[in-house]
C-alpha cells in the first residue's frame, strides 16, 4: 500500500511532498530488487525539493536537518544490495552539494561525518560507473572547499590535520586508466591545495602524502619512456596513425607538466621543492640528460629527440626558477656525469615494470626521497631494458665526445647532426632563451644572453658605478662580469653535487662565457652553410641569430661572414637554375610569399613548438612518401623548399649589412609584352586561357590526339605565353568562324619537356604537370596529403603532326615561348640577386644585363 500511495497526487514542490518522502525512507527497512525503485525515485525527488527550497523555502532544509536526512541516506546505503542504489545515492548527494547556495546548507551536509562516511565507504569500483560518479561526488565536494569547510572534513589532534579522507581517497585514483577519472581527480587535488589552510598545507607536504609528488614524475617518467618508443615507431615508419599516436602521447605528457605548474602557482610551502628534486631525480637526471651524447652509431635517435623535446615542455611549462638554473647549469657536465654520480654502479639496466598499472604507481611504487637518489642509478642505456633509446647522433668516427658538455653537445647538434637533431637543439636553445625563470647570468653561461640584455645589464653596472671602464657599455662583445655569473652558478653546481650526488668536474668551469658565446655564433654560422637540414629548420636557426644579436653582423667576424656570402652565391646560383626547371612560372609567386612569411618568423615573439615539428615526424611523413623522382610534384617540393632557403640566406645577408628587411622581395615589376607576343595575337586575357572560350587560331599548327582509345581528334596546336605564366592549348576549329577555334584543352606550358619520337618524326611527346601546387594552398593540404598517397602521377600527351615539319616548327614554337618566359623570370629576378640594390629596386642593374654577370660578384 505503501509503495502506491507513493503515487498518489500531490504538489510536487512542497512541505508534505518532502515530509513524505522522507517518512518512506525511514519505514524502509530492506533495499532489494523489489523497491529499489522507488527508493531511486525517492532520492532523485529529495534532491529536487531540497535544491528548490534552498532558493524559494528556507523551510524545506529546515525540516531536512530536523529529521535527519543525511543520516537516513547513510542507513540506506548500508541496507542496499544493489548497485543502482548507491549511483543514485551519490549522484543525489552531489546535486545537492553543487546547487546549495546557502553557507548554512553546506555546512549542515559537510558536518556530522556523514559525508566523510560515504567518503570512505567500499563501494565496488569494479563497476566503472559507480566509479564515475564517486569521482564527481569528490569533485562536488572539493568545489566548495574553503577555510571554513574544510575543517568539517578533516581530523585533527593539537591544531593540526591528521586525516583527510576526500584527499586521501581522491589521489588513490590519480593513475587510473580512464583520462576523465585522471582529471576529475586533478581537479580534486588543485581545490584542496587553494583553500589557503596552513595546517592543511603541513598536512599535504608531510609523509606519505608527499609521495604523491614523487609519484606524479614517476608516472611522468613512464609516459616520457613510453613517448621515447611511440617516437622511434613513428620515425620508422612514417604514417598518420603513428603521428596522431605521437601527438595523444605528448598532449597526455603535457596535460601533466600543466599540472605539476599549477600544483606548485597553488603556493604550498616546500612543493615547489619536493616537485623539483622529484624532476630532476626521477627523470632528468637519470635519462633525459645521460640520451644527449655523440656517438658514431647509424641509427634512429629517437632518444635525443625525445629528450630535447621532453625538456623544452618542462622548462616551459613548469615555472620553477631553481628547476630551470639546475637544468641550465646541469649543461655546463658531460653526460658521462650523471653516469658517474652514483659512483660507477650503473648497472646499465631499467626496468619499468612498475608502471604496469596506474594503481601499482599509486600504491606500490611509493618513491621516498632515498628512493628517488637510488633510482638515479637505474639509468637506461640501450632500448632492450628501457625502451628509452639513448644513443646519440651520427658524428665522423674522429669526433670525440667523452669531454663534451651538454652544451657542447647541444652546438655539435647544430653543426654535425641531421635535421631532427638541429631541430632539437635549437627548439633547447630557444627555449632556454625564453624561459624567464632562467636567470640571465646563466643564459651568459651557455653563451645565449641576447645582446640588449647585455647592454642592459651593463648601462645598470654604470650608473651604479661598478663598471671598471664605462666604454664596455657599448662594446658587443663585453660580458656580464665574471663574478657576476661564478657566484650564481657555483650555486647551482654546489646544489647538483651535494643535493643531487652529482660530483663529475663540469668541463666548462673557468671557461669565459665570451668563449661560449662565440661557440654558439660559430655553430650557427655553420649550420646555414649546410645543404642537409630542412629549410623550416634553417629559419628556426635565423630566428635564433635575430633574437641573439638583433643590431646586425656586430658579432660575426670575417670568416662567419665569408661563410655566409659563399652559402648565399651557391643558393643564388640554384635559385637561377630553377627558372629553366619545372616550375619557373611559380618562382616568383612562391618567392614573395616565402618572403613574407619568413620576415614574419624571423621577427616572431617565438618560434615553432608544434610536437610533430620538433619531434621530426612532420619532415619525415612528407619525404618518406612515394613520390616519384621524375615527378613534376617532387621536383615543387625542392624548388619551394629551395626558395625557402634562399629568402633566409638573403635576409640574412641583409641583416648583416645592417639594412631593415623590406615588407616584399626587391623584384622589377612586370615588364611591356614583346610586339609578337602569341597571346595578344590570340585573344587570351591576363587571366589566362579557359576551357570552351574562343581563340584566334591563325598561329596555330594541326595535329591529332587521342584522349580516349579509339577516339582521335583534329585539333589545333598553340603554346604561347604571357608574362611569367604560359600554356600549351589544344583548341577545335569553329567551322562558321574562319581563323577561329574553341579551346578543349589548356596545360602548363613550363616543364612539358617537348620532344620527338625517335621513331616516328611527326610525333611530339609532352610531359603535362600539373597547373597548381597543391601544397602552397592551406585549403588544399589534407587533401594534397591524400593525393600524395594515392600516388599522384604527371600525364602525357602524344600529338601527331601532318609532317615532319609541322612537328619541329610545333617544337620550335614550345622553345620560343619558354625562352620568352624563363627571360621574363630572369628579369624580374634580377635586383634581388643584386644586393647592393636588393633594397632599391630602382637602382637594379638594366634589363639587358645577363644575370649571369650579376651572379658572378653578387656582393
């Protein structure tokens, strides 16, 4: 009768509907499959009337706390035997805790311990969505976390904490499996740590619950061994599943390090510390640092890239000032160092066996802080124990490293290693440069302090009267003083060994950072005299030279820039190459965006950190795919990424002659059509010919083609070209219109490579690329990626001619019209590979003058 009358009518938003309900739960005595729901719908309405009263009846909580509700939920729990009950249980005590607006409220429902009971209760997580909903009744309660609440949920003995189950229990699940399980619980975790309670605080930083520190960079740890494998995979073999699989990797190892940063902006006394000495003694120390070496082994370095990229995410990420100086100063040691720190008892071998499951990290694998120090022996080595690749980038055999800094090592990256690992070495140097928990004494110390720091720095020693002769204040090649930086850094090298246990002799100790600073320049200089590294990461290296020295060539001496001047002839001279290649008709269009977009970079707050970029699975998805040489498709990829080359070599050049880059390359105007030009004779518009648009036909010559089999065509045969654009055009000659003909096909007149059979002597063979690249146009890329896979092909056409002579006199048309627009291209071309008119366009030398001669002394 009872469960019917349940049913009866009856305001839904009243007194007596909640005094009802309520006096059904306490005649409850037995929770089973019979009236499990309507006890469901009993909380779910309780819930609704409390949230309701809490804004239009204060009477509604009233009675709530007169009769105890909290309590009957806790007595209904315990007689439950079923799951749904307790989801719903939990789900209608959250509602309750996330709406109440009223302090009062809060305070009745955190009090009495019964929240703490449900708090530490054994439900069965073996369910996950039990689980899901416990963790959301963590995090409801946690958002109204205060310093008044707060002392509701904790125990505590003379003044200070000693339990605090929803802390205590919520990071039981800080490594679960499920990410959204993961967050919640962060989330958790972040409003314990703001409620601002000192007791609170000493409680969080007292052992065990600091292992939950310790234990955060040792699941890191996993993720960044796990990240080194995932790396060597997708370098191997390149795809866009092993790339996307790389980018969840590094997007999960990032979500960690945000976290790690917002624990220690909470401000808890000592985290900061605990979170830094846990870094560095868990992963930095024992494997990102010991992969950096030089060895001569030809293999993948999926290690080194691994660990530049994992230690630019932390250093800015992670805004720890004495994190970022130990790191700075740790690249003053050779690798050996942290090798030797334990004393020679590597044992060469790492096991991650115990992070086999988010649990065991939690629970079992507790790093006590002699814990950490041990594990520092435990250095991977080699990919079968750790599956962290250590080995390190390919140098001559007559290269010793055994001696070589980190930093050094940095730079040998730069002028010796392939493309990944310049492109790792200067994304560490950039980063380092930007890191503004980085005291500038140690950017000086690495050789990396941009000139306007310098000067800053000494105008301040000058006008306090420190500087011993005040004209080193506009000398660029003076340093901070040497006190200045030996005090600062013996710091940090006198905490890396007596708190850390690294005693290894640093080998750059005593050594001028003006001898560093030139290290640096000189690797830099070198590395753009190099044809093997990508052209985006020759412009990561030009940003790196303009945020270094931004008041031009001051510190490039006379060989840097010889250097610099042969690199730029050789590319000058590629560059010219171009215009009688495949693609002449794109140079120029390429070219001014190239040097639009590389201004843009060069003057940029920042340079490039997509993980796909730095970590090399960009470059090497695009070069690794089938594409074949002769391709009209390939050979635009090396004429853009040439183009691309040659505007960093140019605005370097004139970044050294201290000129300003202009906002568009230094090219002559289109020029005045010769009297003969076969597109004005036809009737073809600046836009270029279409597809079943009229064209005068006089000049054109007869022939016959097959599109399809079986199908031959009479047509009419034209090249011609306009300016730097020029198209070869098939065209049906209209038979009530005398001289006049329709066009049906229309193909690119550069790069057709024209030739006659050797067999037959009236057939002309074309090479036919395509009219566009596709990889210019951002709209077309995911489908250009598309079309590369599915092996995009040139096409052919075959056309016979009436005779021999029509054939040859078609060819020598194709010829004249390609002179016409590789001589346009040249002209317009011709004050940018001038430098001492590149930005004076008007000055240029004449038009008549062979580029040749310009090329011959472009300086």
């Amino acid at each position: 009768m009872w469960y019917n009358s349940f049913w009866k009518s009856r305001d839904r938003f009243s007194l007596d509907q909640l005094r009802y309900l309520t006096d059904q739960l306490t005649k409850t005595q037995i929770v089973n499959e019979v009236n499990k729901d309507f006890v469901i719908e009993a909380l779910r309405l309780i819930a609704e009337l409390i949230i309701y009263g809490d804004q239009h009846d204060p009477s509604f909580f009233e009675f709530f706390m007169e009769k105890q509700v909290m309590g009957e939920f806790v007595r209904i729990l315990k007689l439950s035997r079923t799951v749904s009950v307790p989801l719903q249980l939990l789900q209608t005590v959250s509602i309750m805790v996330q709406n109440l607006k009223s302090e009062h409220a809060i305070y009745y429902m955190f009090s009495n311990e019964h929240v703490n009971y449900l708090i530490t209760y054994s439900f069965d997580f073996r369910n996950e969505e039990l689980l899901s909903y416990y963790i959301s009744f963590l995090r409801a309660i946690s958002g109204k976390l205060n310093r008044n609440t707060v002392s509701l949920l904790v125990r505590t003995h003379d003044d200070e904490v000693v339990s605090f189950p929803l802390y205590v229990e919520a990071i039981r699940f800080a490594f679960h499996e499920e990410k959204m399980v993961r967050n919640a619980v962060r989330a958790v975790t972040l409003n314990v740590y703001h409620v601002g309670d000192d007791s609170l605080n000493r409680y969080i930083t007292r052992e065990p619950h600091t292992d939950y520190f310790s234990n955060l960079v040792s699941f890191l740890r996993k993720q960044s061994m796990d990240l080194s494998r995932l790396v060597s995979t997708a370098l191997t073999n390149p795809g866009p599943d092993s790339t996307s699989t790389v980018v969840d990797a590094v997007d999960e190892i990032e979500d960690n390090l945000y976290y790690l940063n917002d624990v220690v902006s909470a401000g808890i006394p000592d985290v900061g510390r605990i979170i830094t000495d846990s870094i560095l003694m868990v992963l930095i120390f024992p494997i990102l640092l010991p992969s950096m070496k030089i060895v001569v082994d030809k293999d993948i370095q999926s290690g080194v890239v691994t660990s530049l990229y994992l230690l630019c995410c932390i250093l800015r990420i992670v805004k720890i000032k004495d994190l970022a100086n130990t790191i700075a100063a740790a690249l003053c040691y050779p690798s050996e160092a942290f090798a030797k720190s334990s004393g020679g008892n590597f044992n060469g071998h790492t096991s991650d066996h115990d992070f086999t499951s988010e649990y065991q990290v939690s629970d079992n694998d507790n790093l006590t802080k002699r814990d950490t120090i041990h594990s520092m022996v435990d250095v991977p080595r080699s990919s079968s124990s750790s599956g962290y690749q250590t080995e390190g980038v390919l140098i001559p055999k007559d290269s010793s490293s055994s001696n070589l800094s980190l930093r050094e090592v940095l730079l040998a990256y730069v002028t010796k290693g392939d493309d990944i690992h310049v492109l790792g070495s200067l994304g560490m140097l950039a980063t380092l440069l930007q890191t503004k928990e980085l005291d500038e004494s140690m950017l000086d110390v690495l050789g990396i302090l941009p000139q306007r720091k310098q000067h800053k720095k000494l105008l301040l020693q000058a006008l306090v009267g420190e500087g011993s002769d005040e004209e080193q204040l506009f000398s660029t090649r003076s340093s901070l003083t040497r006190d200045g930086i030996g005090s600062v850094l013996d710091v940090y090298h006198e905490k890396i060994k007596e708190q850390y246990g690294v005693s290894f002799q640093s080998s750059d100790v005593g050594i001028s950072p003006e001898v560093h600073r030139f290290q640096v320049i000189d690797a830099l200089a070198n590395l753009f005299c190099r044809s093997n590294v990508s052209a985006a990461t020759l412009w990561d290296g030009g940003w790196l030279v303009r945020q270094l020295f931004p008041y031009s060539e001051s510190e490039f001496n006379s060989h840097h820039l010889q250097l610099l001047k042969v690199s730029y002839k050789n590319c000058s001279s590629a560059l010219v190459e171009e215009v009688n290649g495949i693609w002449p008709d794109f140079l120029i269009p390429v070219l001014c965006d190239e040097w639009r977009k590389c201004k843009r970079a060069m003057e940029s707050s920042s340079p490039r950190k997509e993980p796909d970029c730095m970590l090399g699975l960009q470059r090497k998805f695009s070069s690794e795919d089938s594409i074949p040489h002769r391709s009209s498709l390939a050979a635009g990829e090396r004429m853009h990424e040439l183009v691309k080359v040659f505007v960093l070599q140019h605005q370097l050049q004139l970044f050294t002659l201290g000129r300003a880059l202009p906002e568009q390359p230094p090219i002559n105007p289109p020029g005045d059509l010769p009297t003969n030009c076969r597109a004005h004779t036809s009737g073809i518009a600046a836009s270029g010919p279409k597809a079943g648009t009229e064209v005068c036909i006089v000049n054109a010559v007869r022939c016959r083609i097959c599109f399809e089999r079986g199908k031959e065509r009479h047509l009419c045969f034209i090249a011609m070209s306009l300016g730097v654009s020029g198209w070869i055009i098939l065209a049906e000659e209209l038979p009530l219109k005398t001289s006049y003909g329709v066009i049906r096909a229309v193909a690119p007149l550069a790069g057709c490579d024209p030739r006659i059979d050797d067999d037959h002597s009236t057939w002309l063979h074309l090479w036919i690329r395509s009219s566009s690249l596709p990889f210019l146009d951002p709209a077309k890329f995911n489908g250009y990626g598309k079309m590369k896979r599915k092996g995009l092909v040139d096409g052919r056409w075959t056309l016979a001619f009436r005779d021999e002579e029509s054939c040859k006199s078609a060819l020598s048309m194709i010829a004249e019209e390609i002179n016409f627009l590789s001589d346009e291209v040249h002209r317009r071309l011709r004050p940018l590979l001038n430098l001492e008119t590149a930005t004076d366009p008007s000055s240029s030398p004449a038009d008549d003058t062979p580029l040749y001669k310009t090329l011959q002394n472009p300086l």
